[in-house]
C-alpha cells in the first residue's frame, strides 16, 4: 500500500464523516456543499503527493506477477538519481543484472556506461531501467504477458522521475513504450511521445555488440539527445 493509497483513503473517510455531520444538522464547521465537493477532489489531481521510487518499489514487493519470478535470482527495479532528465530504458536482466539486482552491469551494460560517457553524463546522473524486472530464462525475449505484468510499475517509475527526455533503448523498449510494433529501425532517431515526454528510440547496446558497424547509427541519435537536454 502506498503513501497516496494511505492518503486517498483518510480522505474519503474524512469526506464521509463530514457528509453524515452535515446530514444530521451538525454545525460549528463548514459543511456546505461546496466545501464538500473540495475535500472530494482532494486526493485526486491537485493535492496527490507524487509518488516516490521507494514507495513504487514497495508495492512491487517481492513480485509473482507473472512466471519470471520462478527463475529470477532478483528482481532489476532500476538503477540511478531518482529525478533524471535522462532516462534509459532497456528490455529486460540478463545473467549478471539477475546476480546482482543491478541493470546493465554485464557486457551490454560496459558498453551503455561509455555510451552515457561519451555523451558527458555519467551513470549516477541518469536512470536505468528495463521493460521487466525479472530476468528470462536463457535471455529469451519478453513475453507479450511479462510485459504487461511489469509494465505499470515502469510507467509508475516514469511518472515518479518526470525525465526530459527517454532513451529507449531496443525494439522490445521503443514498442512498448510507445505501444507500436513498428520496428526499431523505423522508430529509431527520430523522437516519439510518450505522455509528453520525448522518447528517442535507438538501437539496444547488445545488438550494438553484435552489429559494431551501426555504432555510427547511435551516436547521431546521441547528438540528438544531447541536443534536446542542452536546453
Ligand atoms: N540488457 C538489457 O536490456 N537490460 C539490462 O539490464 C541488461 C542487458
């Protein structure tokens, strides 16, 4: 149960009992019509507290959402300073990521900190996360399943850091996120919206390692990321 759960509920029960002192002739308090339609706002747009990463990562708790967690060592929530300009987003723990609950330690990851390097921030200045939070077995891809079960608590993530822009970074990261199956190489470069957040789709680092000749490709799409945070 979160902060604005706890919060959402004192306040309807508070609605209430103004509600039932109102009806039975109480006075002594305001309990007109309008100032109960106020308080009934209350808890919803103009008082919620925004959410915190703690509080986000609670209610994940020791997640069985979906089968992922039958062979996860641990949960990947995300990594980095909880109020980013710069999120990246990535598909989902490999090996080392499910050792140690970190994202992008292993190889992809070596290559995504001199990524983040080249383009002047480091790792602790940024985000990182993932599409799922629970490593596939033998890094198979996401289910479309896994995905929707994990899904919320990276939107929840998202609304919590408020980022300028998101990297997203791979196809299962680029569709999600942006809730297309177009594929990446057409998302790619070119910025997207997602909830009034810029998203630059670009190519995953692991396909980088695999592909080194399309290195060239993510470093015009990182001029555009700094470009777009230099304002
Ligand atoms: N690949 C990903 O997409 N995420 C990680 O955290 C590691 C590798």
């Amino acid at each position: 149960m979160s902060y604005n759960n706890d919060f959402d509920t004192a306040i309807e029960g508070l609605c209430e009992t103004f509600r039932f002192l109102s009806q039975t002739g109480c006075s002594g308090f305001d309990c007109s019509k309008e100032s109960l339609n106020i308080m009934g706002s209350w808890g919803h747009k103009q008082t919620r507290l925004p959410e915190t990463l703690e509080a986000i990562r609670m209610d994940l708790g020791e997640c069985r959402r979906c089968r992922l967690s039958e062979s996860r060592k641990n949960i990947v929530f995300g990594a980095g300073d909880p109020h980013a300009r710069l999120v990246f987003v990535g598909e989902g723990p490999g090996y080392d990521e499910d050792q140690k609950g970190e994202p992008f330690i292993g190889a992809a990851g070596r290559l995504l900190t001199k990524i983040i390097e080249a383009i002047k921030y480091t790792r602790d200045q940024v985000y990182i996360c993932n599409i799922i939070k629970c490593r596939p077995p033998g890094n198979r891809n996401p289910l479309p399943n896994e995905i929707k079960a994990c899904l919320p608590f990276l939107k929840r993530q998202l609304a919590a850091i408020k980022p300028d822009v998101i990297c997203a970074l791979g196809t299962f990261a680029a569709q999600a996120l942006l809730d297309t199956t177009t594929p990446i190489s057409k998302l790619k470069g070119r910025f997207h919206d997602y909830n009034g957040i810029r998203v630059l789709p670009t190519y995953h680092p692991a396909y980088l390692l695999r592909n080194p000749g399309k290195k060239r490709d993510v470093w015009e799409d990182m001029k555009k990321l700094m470009k777009a945070l230099a304002n």
